[in-house]
C-alpha cells in the first residue's frame, strides 16, 4: 500500500481527490493539509510514501516546500500538481519531484503518483 499526504487547497477539492484516489486499492490518503507548514509537519509524523502538492496552495511555494523536505530525515517522493508545468518543471529541474498538469487527468495523477514509488529518494 502507498501512502499518500493531500496537500491541496480549497477543503472541497481537496475532499474530491481524497475521494478518487480511495477508489485505488493500492493507494492510502493518511493525511492532509492546506498549508506548507501543517504539510511538513504531517510528514514528518505520518513519514508517507508520496506527497501530493497543488502548486497553486494560497500561501505555499511548492519549490520551497519540496527542497524543506529534502532537508527531513524522512523524505517522500513528491508529485506536484499544477496549471503552470512549465515554470514548475523548470523551477524543480534539480529535485525528483515529478510535475503532473491539472489538465492532464486523474489517470495522469494516478500513474505519476505510482510512478514515484521505489524511486530513490536525495538525502
């Protein structure tokens, strides 16, 4: 089972990806935050496989949060959600975040989420 932590902001987007990715029975959202702090502080905790993060969280930079938790003793593999993938590939270009296009689909999502699962973690 992969684990999975939400980062996703507004609660009711964020409720609908819980939701379809419960439809996976490979997959487990264990947490969710709506913030980079709360979202550090969960995996710090709940140490998941996978982090998802919506780059367009009011109030987070998703380049800042995964190079954070690179720093961790626990360090999930990232899967990065966003309406810019372009800028986001380029500002993550030296990190193993995959970047998935919220136009690409919950299939897309799926499969990077998996994607990310084995692959080796920086330190």
């Amino acid at each position: 089972m992969t684990t999975v932590l939400l980062i996703e902001y507004p609660l009711a987007v964020r409720r609908a990806l819980r939701a379809r990715l419960s439809l996976e029975s490979d997959l487990e959202v264990i947490g969710e935050a709506d913030d980079a702090p709360q979202a550090i502080s969960l995996a710090r905790v709940l140490e998941p496989d996978v982090m998802l993060v919506d780059a367009e969280t009011p109030y987070l930079d998703a380049s800042w949060l995964v190079r954070a938790m690179a720093d961790g003793n626990h360090y999930p593999a990232l899967v990065v959600l966003s309406q810019h993938t372009a800028a986001m590939r380029s500002s993550l270009k030296d990190t193993r975040a995959v970047v998935v296009g919220k136009h690409e689909g919950l299939a897309s999502l799926v499969a990077a989420i998996r994607s990310v699962v084995g692959r080796p973690r920086e330190s």
